[in-house]
C-alpha cells in the first residue's frame, strides 16, 4: 500500500458513512444500544489515539516534553481557551521544554 | 470538529412574526462556529506535512474525507507506524467516520423540508458537509426552517475554511522541517484531547475515556504502531452493550 492508497481507500470509507446516513432507511442505528456505542466508540478512539500521541514513540512508552505540554492543554481547554489557542500553547510548551532542557 | 453542546437550543418563539430573526440567528450561530471551526484547518494542514504526506495529499482528505476526526486520526496513525500502519490507519478513521451516520439519519428529514423530490446531488451534498458542527447548530434551532439554513450555512462555511486554511497550514508546516523541535508531536496530542473534551459530560464517557487510554498505553511495547487504537476501541464496545458506568440517582 501506497499513502495515496491507504488516503483513497479511508476518504471512500469515510463518504460512504456519510452517504449512507442519508440514503439508508433509519433504523439499526437509532436503537439505543448501537447508538450508545457508536457514541462511546468516538470517546474510546480519540483517547487511545491522545494516549498513544502523548507517551508512544515507536513500540516504547517514553514520558517527554509532550506529557508537560498536555496537562497544559487540558488546563486551558477546561478555562474555555479555544482549540486552535490550545494546539499552539501545547506546541511552544513541548518546543520550549526541548529547546532549553 | 467539537461538537457543540445541545444545552444552547433557543426556546421556541412565536410562530410566524419572527421568521426574519430565525433566519437571521441561525446564520449568525453558522458563522461563528463555522469560522471558529474552519481556523483549526491549519493545525491539520501542519500537522499531517509532518506526518509525511504531501501537501496534494493534505488537501485532498480536507476536499474528500471533510471530517475532522477522522483526518486527525489517519495522520496520527500514519505519524506513528508509518505505511505499514496503513490498515490500522484506514480503520480508525472509518470508525470515527461511523458517527456520521448517526448525524445522516438526523439531518435527512430536516434537509428534505416539505417536498420529498430532491435530486441525488443535493442529497450528496447534504452528506458531503454532514458533520458534527453543521449537526450541532442545526439541532440548536428552534425550528425546521432555521434548522436548515444553520445546517447549509454551517456546512458550507466550513467546507470553505476548512480547505484553505488545510492548505495554509500544509504550506506553513512544509517550511517548518523539524517537526519535533517546533512541538508539533505534542501539538497532535492537544487537538485529540480538543477533539475529546466537549464529549466527557457524561460519567460513562469519562470512564471510557480513561479505560481505553489505559489499554492503549498498555498495548503499546506489544503490538504494532496503529493496533493498540484499534483494541482500545474494544472498550467502548463492551461498555457501550452491557451499557456499564451510568451513575443513576441513588432512591
């Protein structure tokens, strides 16, 4: 697989969900089971995928100057300090930490 | 893309004197999400360059794939295991994807309105720009007319800003070279946890949340870059069925 592959076959996958939304007959996933776990499925993933960004560098599990810059960014998200704010903190904190440590 | 707390829904105004202000509000609630949303196109834009793919690449995921998660998530795993993660890559984004569904189901009756009779391209236009913030403001609306000005008004103007500012920030993150000096591994790492935060109200969420972090982090040294996403998402299968970790009001 090549990286336009694996763009191609993702975007297909993502446009056919969004497709099938609105095509489809409502039904399976309005029921409250598939419902609750489609929602919990989001929370689940983008955790696991903050756990891995934060502390995973190949196969290891190393503590660095990204673990600083991600207690600073939840403290600012829970202030109400907009996303793109945030992102850019988070980057200067780990940069900071690295430049001069 | 976060999505927007439901609480802000307007109370229902009286019918017919207000249909101006309706109008009116729904676009202003478009603009201000939509504008807040489309700035966050360059943090993607940055980041996926320095996850290796091209600027052609960035911006076709923001043209075709238009859904915010997913992206963020496709890069993150392509950043961590390369393209030999590519399937772990495509699977995480397809279930972040799932959720669109959901919001597809929602939105296909207030798009349709009165008349049944639109053609498919509309509908695949509606589907295109389905995501969660046209969905938010468009349930905020006290009514279906509002409800589906805020939903194109929403949809178009991120689709918008999303793309350019996509390829600002692919532009910007090309010139940057050394990723990692400039922070941008933690930068990643902060817009999951933006992704994340408007979505931990409920009790069961946040201990979905910790569990599958907890799981990723563990499976992390044992399997390869991309999997331990992946299993984690396991959790919220198991949580989600046997519907575990509601704090129901003691009697």
């Amino acid at each position: 697989m090549t990286t336009w592959h694996i763009i191609l076959i993702a975007s297909a996958a993502t446009l056919a969900l969004k497709l099938a939304g609105h095509l489809v007959p409502a039904g399976f996933l309005e029921r409250e089971r598939p419902a609750r776990i489609a929602d919990l499925l989001t929370v689940a993933l983008l955790s696991a995928l903050i756990a891995v960004q934060t502390l995973g560098a190949g196969q290891q599990v190393v503590v660095d100057a990204r673990v600083p810059a991600v207690i600073v960014a939840a403290a600012l998200y829970a202030l109400k300090v907009p996303f793109i704010v945030v992102v850019a903190v988070a980057a200067a904190v780990a940069a900071g930490i690295r430049a001069f440590v | 893309m976060n999505e927007r707390p439901e609480t802000d829904a307007r109370p229902p105004e009286e019918h017919g004197e207000n249909l101006e202000g309706e109008r009116s509000a729904a676009i202003r609630d478009s603009l201000a999400v939509g504008l807040a949303t489309a700035a966050y196109g360059i943090s993607f834009g940055a980041l996926a360059v320095a996850a290796g793919l091209d600027v052609w690449q960035t911006c076709f995921l923001s043209l075709v794939m238009f859904t915010g998660g997913s992206q963020f998530a496709l890069v993150g795993v392509l950043a961590s295991g390369g393209v030999a993660a590519g399937g772990s890559a495509i699977a995480t984004a397809a279930m972040l994807g799932i959720r669109n569904v959901v919001y597809g189901m929602r939105m296909k009756p207030i798009v349709d309105g009165a008349d049944e009779a639109h053609g498919i391209w509309r509908r695949v236009a509606a589907a295109w720009v389905t995501i969660d913030e046209s969905t938010a403001v468009a349930l905020a609306q006290s009514t279906d007319r509002a409800a589906r000005i805020g939903f194109w008004a929403t949809g178009i103007t991120i689709f918008v800003g999303w793309n350019v500012t996509t390829l600002a920030g692919a532009l910007i993150g090309d010139a940057l070279g050394d990723t990692k000096a400039w922070g941008l591994d933690a930068a990643a790492a902060a817009a999951f946890l933006g992704l994340l935060w408007p979505r931990l109200k409920r009790f069961q969420a946040g201990a979905v949340a910790v569990a599958a972090a907890i799981v990723a982090t563990l499976a992390t040294p044992v399997l390869m870059p991309g999997l331990p996403v992946l299993v984690a998402a396991v959790v919220a299968v198991v949580v989600g069925w046997f519907d575990l970790f509601t704090r129901r009001p003691a009697a």
